[in-house]
C-alpha cells in the first residue's frame, strides 16, 4: 500500500491543508488519522512535498511559534486549492475508470 | 539511531542552500515524534530510535530532500545573475565570468527510470508505481530536456519504452 503512495504525496498534504494551517508534523498525522492508519508513509516524505508544492505556489509557509518552540506553518493558497480540485477530479475519473475494467 | 546522529547524517547529505530550514524542520518533528513514543511508555533511547526510524531512512530522504533542494540552488543561482546583468546594465557596462568547470559538474536534479516502462505508459501509473526515482548528476551528464519535476507526467504517456537508469527527458513523452 505504502508503495503506491509514494507518487501521491502532494495530493494528500494539499488535502490535509484544506482543513487549515499546519507544521510538517501535524501534517503527517493527518493523513495517518484520516486513513485509520493505511497511510503510513515514512514522515520524512512529506518535506520534499511540501517545499515542492512550496516552489509552485501551492502552499506558502513562515516560522511561527507554536506550543512554545518556533516551526515552519504552511497554508495553502489560492493556486492549492484550484490544484486540489484539479487533481481530485483526474483521481474521480482515474478510479472511475479502472474499476470499469477491473470490477 | 538518536535524533543527533541522524541530523548530522542528514547534514553531510544536503546541498547548501535551504539545508538549515530543512534540518531545523526535521528536528523540531523529530522531537514531537519522539515526544509522542514517550507518552507511549517508551524510554529516551526507544523514543528517538523509534522517531527516526518512523522518519524513513536517512538516505532516502536525503536523497528525495536534496533533489527538491537542488532545484530551488539553481533557480537562485539563475536569479542572481539576471540581477547582476540589470545592474550593470543600468551602472556601468561590466562582464560576467561563469567558472565553467563548476558549472559542469553542478548537481542538477532529473527524474531516473527505475525499471522497463513500456511505451504508452500513463504518467499516472508512472507515479503510482514508482517507475521512476529522483536523483542528482552532474550537469555535464544531464540530458537536454531532462525532466526533474513529477508533476510534467500528469496527463501524457510515454511515447518511446524506456529502460531502467534511463534518464526522463521531454522527448520521451507524448505532448
């Protein structure tokens, strides 16, 4: 399961970010949580994601102190949510294809 | 592996630019991580054993972070020097030495097929499977049109079968 995970990492954060702000921590466990566990991808992963997304204008970020001790926030932006929206809709019509041929 | 020993793994492995605000990040995370094992019942040592481990391997990620780090050296690299051509422009007439040697042998970021990818191949499925990896070369070995960011691969196919090592160039792909 965790192998196939590896190409989706940025979809996931950006929908992890759509419930608000959140350290790369916080992110990892999101998904961990909202998958009950399936997705349980070594969390180190999410940073070459994050700056990915960072890079295109996805998400943007800043130190904030949170809890008493400085870490990097990101938020996504308006070109993220678009592209969260763009990417759901090529999953829907992925899914909905292969489970025409496979099902 | 301790939380320390891992950084300073993690450290030798990364380029110089955007290197503090990755290892500061991976530290605090690493911490909660540990934190979190802790509140598990987990002693000190088992606490940042486990953390690390849960991080995934430190050459894997060296390896993945380094490649995204790559890209954001060149593009300051490249920013640098328009800004210094519309200086000069603006002051006084002055010439730009490049050390082409450095230049060369630059570590430059590209997409590696990782087995046989039969032509026709969706970028998707590319991804998915993970039909190919990121790595750094030096800039004299990259391919013209090599490709460095995944996300070229949504939506087009692979036009040609392409073999494990094989660098990811655009020509490689249907439009």
């Amino acid at each position: 399961m965790n192998d196939r995970l590896r190409g989706h990492v940025d979809v996931l954060l950006l929908s992890a970010l759509q419930a608000g702000p959140a350290h790369g921590y916080r992110l990892a466990e999101i998904v961990r949580e909202r998958s009950g566990g399936s997705f349980d991808l070594p969390e180190g992963t999410v940073y070459p994601s994050l700056y990915r997304l960072e890079r295109r204008r996805f998400v943007a970020s800043r130190w904030m102190t949170v809890d008493g001790r400085r870490r990097r926030v990101y938020r996504l932006t308006a070109g993220g949510t678009a592209e969260l929206e763009r990417q759901r809709s090529e999953w829907r019509e992925f899914t909905r294809a292969m489970e025409a041929v496979v099902t | 592996m301790t939380i320390d020993a891992y950084l300073a793994e993690l450290e030798r492995s990364l380029p110089r630019v955007g290197r503090n605000r990755a290892l500061r990040e991976a530290r605090e995370h690493l911490r909660d991580a540990a934190a979190r094992h802790r509140e598990a019942g987990a002693s000190d040592h088992d606490a940042e054993a486990a953390a690390t481990n849960d991080f995934g391997p430190v050459d894997e990620v060296a390896l993945r972070l380094s490649a995204e780090l790559a890209v954001r050296q060149t593009r300051i690299a490249s920013a640098a020097a328009v800004g210094v051509s519309v200086a000069a422009a603006v002051i006084i007439a002055t010439v730009v030495y490049v050390d082409a040697e450095e230049s060369r042998s630059a570590p430059t970021p590209v997409l590696i097929a990782t087995r046989t990818i039969e032509a026709g191949t969706p970028g998707m499925i590319l991804a998915g499977r993970e039909m190919y990896a990121p790595t750094t070369l030096p800039k004299s070995e990259v391919l013209d049109g090599a490709i460095s960011d995944p996300s070229f691969l949504r939506g087009r196919t692979t036009a040609i079968e392409l073999l494990p090592g094989q660098q990811l160039t655009v020509a490689d792909f249907h439009p």
